[in-house]
C-alpha cells in the first residue's frame, strides 16, 4: 500500500471514531468494551475531537504523501 493511500484510511477511520466518540461517548464506549461515567464522558469527547483533528491533518497530507513529514504521520 502506498503511502497516500494509507493516510487516506488513517483520516477516514480517524473520523468515523472521533465523529462517535463526539456524538455518542457512551455508546462508543460501550462498542470497546468501556463503561463511562461523566467525567470519562468529557474525557472520550476530548478524544473524539483529537481523532478528528489527526483525521482532517492526515487528510491534507495524503497529497504531499512523498515529504518526509508525511511519513512521520
């Protein structure tokens, strides 16, 4: 697999798991076998939020996919 292809995988799952995590913490806590109270809520929020951040850089660099900064992510 090439590298561009990888990081557009990486963005599309990093997304799908951040959008839940965001959403419905609890239920997507549940799907990984985790049970939540509300401080663990905020916590899986929090998560979600930085896995959509890894998702949308990943993103953007599946393009520059021969830089060595894209190999990094």
């Amino acid at each position: 697999m090439k590298l561009g292809g990888f990081l557009i995988a990486k963005a599309v799952v990093s997304v799908a798991f951040g959008l839940a995590f965001v959403a419905l913490p609890s239920q997507a806590g549940s799907l990984l076998g985790i049970v939540l109270d509300p401080a663990g809520e905020t916590l899986a929020r929090m998560l979600g939020t930085c896995l959509v951040g890894i998702g949308f850089i990943c993103w953007l660099a599946r393009a520059r996919s021969c830089l060595r900064s894209a190999a990094a992510l």
